[in-house]
C-alpha cells in the first residue's frame, strides 16, 4: 500500500484571491513572540501486558492563548505541529503531523518477550475543522511519514473552548477510528511472534474513544502553566489483543513555560544576506549504537533476531568524526552535505545457541563479526523565515543574541528499489557559539535510525540500527 504524505502545506493555506508573495510575506513577518519556551512531563499508561507505565520530559512551545481562540497560520497544539488557514465564516483547512510514542522498545515484560518492537514514528495528514459557539469541530487524518505503519488513524474531536482573564479551559471528546493494518502493527500477532501461551491475532478496526480535559493559567505576564487528564477507552478490536492489558487509559501533562520576548521584527536584518555563504564543520560525535538483524531461511521462516552488541560482543559505544558543508544561494536558499562512517569488529564466545538463515551457530563457538556504516547525506532546504535572529524552514534555529544560535534539524528519507526498502531518518538539537567573525564552536544532539528489509533470494531478511549520542563541534564559515 503505497501513500503520498502531503508536503505542500502552503496550498491549503492560500486563497484564491491570495498570491503565494504575499503568503510568504505574511509568514515571514509573523510574531514569534506569541509563544512561549517551557519544559512539560508527561505520564502515561501502557496498553501492553507488562509493560511499564511511561514517564518523561520534554522542551515544548505553547501560547498564552489556545489555538482555539486565534486565526494564526502556525499550529501547535495538542502534540500536533503544522500550518492552518481559518477562513471568516468559521472552517478550518490545514495539515499537521506529530511524534507518536505509544509503541514499545526493548522491555523486559516477560508477556512480550519474542515480539518485534513496536516503535515510534512520526505522522501527518491533512485536517478540516469548524469552529462555532460554543462547539469547535475537527477532523484529522493521520498517516505514518516512515511507512511502518501501513494504516490509518482517524479523529474526530468535539471540544468546547472557554477563554478566561486569567487563561483558558478546552474540555473536549475525541473519537479515534483506527484501521486494521493500524491495529495490526500495534497489537497484532504474526504467526512468528505466536507462542503456546500467546496465540497468533489480526485485529480488525477499531473506534475508541477519548475525554481530556485542558487548561492554561498564567502564572504572570511571563510564566504560563499548562496541562491535561485525559482517559481513553480501547476499542475492542484492541481490547481483545492478546498483548493488551485492560481497555482504559490514563494520561497527565503538567508544563511550566515563560515568553521572553526574544524574537525581533523581520526589519531586524533588513534584505541584505548576513549569514555567511559557506560553512565548513567537524565533529566528534559520540555515538550510542544499538543494532539487531535476522536472515529468512530458505524455506521463508523466521531465523532468531541477533541483538549485534549483547550476542556478537560489537561495541556499543564510539567516538567517531562527523563533517558537515553548508552553501548558501541567496536569502532562502541552502545546500547541506554530512558524512561520517563508523565501523567496529569483535571476536566472541557467544553464550546460546543462535540460528541464523538455515545455520545452527553452537553455544560456546567464537564468532567473529565486523559491522561498517557509511552515511552520507545530501539535503536542499528553503526558508519560510530567514533574517540574521532566526531561520524556519524543513530545518529550524534561532539566534540569541550576537554571538548564540540554537538549532534543531529533522531529516525524513525513503527508499523503495527492486528487492529492497528501508529508511534513514536524522534528528539533531544544538547549540553554538560564534569565535569572532571566522568561525562557532558548539555542542549537540545527534539521532540516526536506520531500518532495512530485503527480500533478495541471496539476503533475506532484515536490520534494524539506531544510533545516538552527544557531538562537540568546530565550523569556519566566510
């Protein structure tokens, strides 16, 4: 099933009367400053039998007021990020994607041992809304940017937003109508993963249901404190799983942010090119790897899943180099090129025996092994927003001060070619510090993963690789 995730967000948003100029001009001179940078938690129930309960933190963007209240262009809400038109008479058309989480990794849950992981991803999709008094309506469709999932994710949410001096409240309900390929990723069964305690299980589609209940209070004129309860009610296609644990969840977020005004107007810079043209950068990234793969044997049935750094011995962590080239045409123009390689070899004893393909390794037997990765990567990026403070595009920063710059990159990349399909995505956050007018020094974040499956007669099977880990950088740009 093949799908065409929508990447031109700007035709949802341009009138017929509207020219894209005058778009861009409107995007490019809009007020950042109606955000506000925090930190939130959030605590959430699993679904899967055995698994724990979930925990974290994150850095967010929130509004003193709820996107239920303003026409602005840039949504955030709800987890979601995108761009919307509201139009006078009260629709809403748009398209938004998010960061879904509510798979799961490595467990020890005994309940899901020999599953394949459930991970996270990414969706996006196309949404239409209405808003009147009291009621706001809205429609999202959801789809899988990195094409794990094959299935869809309907919502249809009913919300009655009330706005206070103090802040604002949405309590609202949400159906959630989810397609059996959906189900199947999440909570289905192969015949691989059976076990005389767990039998095989296709779920169908399903429809749930959610009420959460949302709230911002400002604190000041500065801080703003905002979370939600929400409880959400598993269909029972869901339900029924054999890997699913009750048909009620819980979740709670609690953030605290503060707008410090930081953004300055677009005539900051003026037209004139400020950033430098060129941009040469090295790195010493260290990385954090965690890499498993299996072999089809001849007759089409699964062999073990080998975890490459606990049965082969390869290892987990490395110091490795990373260079990156930035040229820049124009205003909004840019070119980026990275590469780096890591590459590691073990000799080891392995402890059980390991099936691999149509081979038995022995317990005990030593077996040496080499992993290499080469990556290189190639990207375009225009800017929606570019001046000497900020820049938005497919990629993000923002200058603080003269001499600060936070960045923030994520890169989606696809391949489907004859026996062989897979994906490749990047995220990184950092910071930088400029060293006069000849180059910046800064820390970051970077995260990799890789995902290969071929159905070649010669190699069938699969590899799985993520890497992550903290990188020290050196650029010189002119």
């Amino acid at each position: 099933m093949r799908r065409t995730i929508p990447a031109g967000l700007a035709f949802l948003l341009i009138s017929p009367g509207a020219g894209a100029g005058r778009l861009m001009d409107y995007i490019r001179n809009y007020d950042l400053n109606n955000y506000a940078f925090g930190m939130a938690v959030t605590t959430s129930q699993s679904p899967y039998a055995g698994d724990d309960n979930s925990t974290w933190g994150y850095p967010y963007l929130s509004s003193f007021r709820n996107a239920a209240f303003t026409d602005d262009w840039l949504l955030v809400n709800d987890g979601d990020l995108g761009a919307r038109r509201v139009s006078a008479n009260g629709w809403v058309l748009g398209a938004v994607g998010r960061i879904n989480a509510g798979g799961f990794g490595n467990t020890d849950a005994e309940e899901l041992a020999g599953l394949n992981e459930r991970q996270w991803t990414v969706e996006a999709g196309p949404l239409i809304g209405w808003r009147g008094w009291p009621l706001h309506l809205e429609y999202k469709l959801y789809m899988d940017v990195f094409n794990r999932v094959n299935g869809l994710k309907g919502e249809f949410t009913m919300s009655f937003p009330t706005e206070r001096s103090w802040g604002y409240l949405v309590p609202y309900v949400k159906l959630v109508r989810q397609d059996s390929d959906y189900n199947s990723y999440y909570y289905g069964v192969s015949e691989a993963e059976a076990l005389p305690s767990r039998a095989a299980y296709a779920p169908g589609s399903s429809t749930g249901l959610v009420a959460r209940f949302r709230v911002g209070y400002a604190l000041s004129e500065r801080w703003l404190l905002t979370g939600y309860i929400a409880s959400e009610w598993l269909g029972s296609a869901i339900e029924n799983s054999p890997i699913v644990d009750g048909d009620q969840l819980w979740s709670f977020n609690l953030g605290l942010a503060y707008n410090a005004d930081i953004f300055q107007p677009r005539t900051y810079s003026g037209e004139a090119i400020r950033m430098p043209r060129f941009e040469f950068q090295v790195g010493a990234y260290r990385n954090n790897i965690d890499s498993r793969f299996f072999r089809d044997s001849t007759d089409g049935s699964h062999s073990d899943e080998i975890d490459s750094e606990q049965t082969l011995g390869l290892a987990g962590q490395k110091t490795v180099w990373q260079f990156d080239a930035i040229a820049r045409i124009g205003l909004y123009h840019r070119f980026e090129a990275s590469y780096f390689q890591l590459s590691r070899e073990a000799s080891t004893a392995i402890s059980t025996d390991v099936r691999i393909g149509d081979e038995v390794v022995d317990a005990g037997t030593t077996v040496d092994s080499g992993s290499s990765a080469r990556i290189a990567r190639i990207a375009y990026a225009y800017s929606l927003m570019s001046d000497l403070q900020k820049e938005l595009g497919v990629m993000a920063g923002v200058h603080l001060g003269n001499k600060m710059r936070l960045d923030a990159k994520v890169q989606i990349f696809r391949m489907d070619f004859d026996s062989y399909e897979g994906s490749l995505n990047f995220l990184y956050f950092g910071w930088q510090r400029t060293l006069g007018n000849w180059g910046s020094a800064g820390i970051g974040y970077n995260y990799y993963s890789l995902h290969l499956d071929s159905s070649n007669a010669d190699l069938n099977g699969s590899v799985d690789m993520r890497q992550h880990g903290p990188i020290i950088f050196l650029s010189a740009h002119f």
